[in-house]
C-alpha cells in the first residue's frame, strides 16, 4: 500500500515538474523575456508583460506586443503606471487570466481567447488618458471591452479588482 502511494506522489510530482518545464521552456524562448526590464510576462508568446521604467522613479508599465506590431518590434502601452498585478494559471501552468490595477484602471486580460476588458479610471490625468485611448483605439471589438462601471464585472473580477485595489492602497503614497 506504502509503495502505491509513493508511487503515485511520486507520479503526481513528476508530472507538475514536467507540465512547468514546458511552461518555462515555452516563455524563455520569447527575446522579450530576456530583456532585464521585463518584470512579468503573461499569455501566448508572452505577449502581455510588465516593464519596469525609470521616470525618477521606478514605474511599472503595462505593455502588449501585439502580433501585428511584433514586425516593428513595438508595443502598445496599456498602463503607464501599474500598482498591483496578480495571474493565474490552470492545473497545466498554462496562463489563464491577468489582472493589473493602475493609474489608467482595472485591466483583466484572458489568454485564450485572447481578450481585455478595463474599466477605466475616472481621475485619469487628461494626457496620460489621450495616449491610453490611442492604445485601446488599436483593438478590434473581439478584443477589448470598455466598462463604464464595476458592476460590469463577474464576481471575480470584482474579488480581484478589491484585492489589487486594497492592496495599492496599503503602500505608501497612494
């Protein structure tokens, strides 16, 4: 009985360690996860990542390389200040959905499909929010959705959205 135990811990082990080889293996092979600045990165060929900027201070910006810009080698700046970011994967370490709270709003971005909806910060300053339109004006209506209000949110998104919120909250100078 000892040993079929073992056995299957021992399997079950074996299997998570393989699943997030794949996972690694898959993400290192992405130039962007190499560049020092990139913080985190999320989804497909990891598209979605966290850059850390200097402006006198250190900022964490939001960017997706869209496959129509990954030609010019450019991104599209979705936040130009993120305060909190949370992930989460599924039982194979696949990435399934991300949430970052920052100066332009609440992003939640899903993997597969790939989509965004934000609920847009109202105290937005004016020319940080003209850059973010430009951004979202680049995306199709399958791949973005703007809300107007937290109640378009499922109840996890909402969880999510007070987590990151309470969390940014309790650092200093927010």
């Amino acid at each position: 009985m000892r040993k079929k135990i073992f056995l299957a811990c021992l399997a079950f082990c074996l299997y998570n360690a393989f699943l997030m080889g794949i996972h690694m293996v898959m993400i290192l092979s992405e130039p962007i996860a190499w560049s020092p600045a990139v913080r985190t990165v999320f989804g497909y060929a990891a598209r979605i990542q966290i850059v850390e900027r200097n402006r006198n201070s250190l900022y964490l910006e939001l960017w997706d390389s869209r496959p129509e810009d990954k030609i010019k080698r450019k991104s599209t700046i979705l936040d130009r200040d993120v305060y909190e970011k949370e992930s989460e994967t599924d039982i194979f370490y696949r990435d399934k959905v991300f949430y970052s709270y920052g100066s332009a709003g609440f992003y939640t971005i899903y993997a597969n499909p790939f989509r965004i909806k934000v609920y847009r910060n109202p105290s937005q300053p004016l020319e940080e929010k003209q850059e973010i339109d430009r951004s979202l004006a680049k995306y199709n209506n399958d791949e973005i959705q703007v809300i107007s209000s937290l109640s378009d949110l499922t109840s996890e998104e909402r969880q999510a959205y007070e987590k990151l919120r309470v969390k940014a909250d309790n650092k200093e100078g927010r």
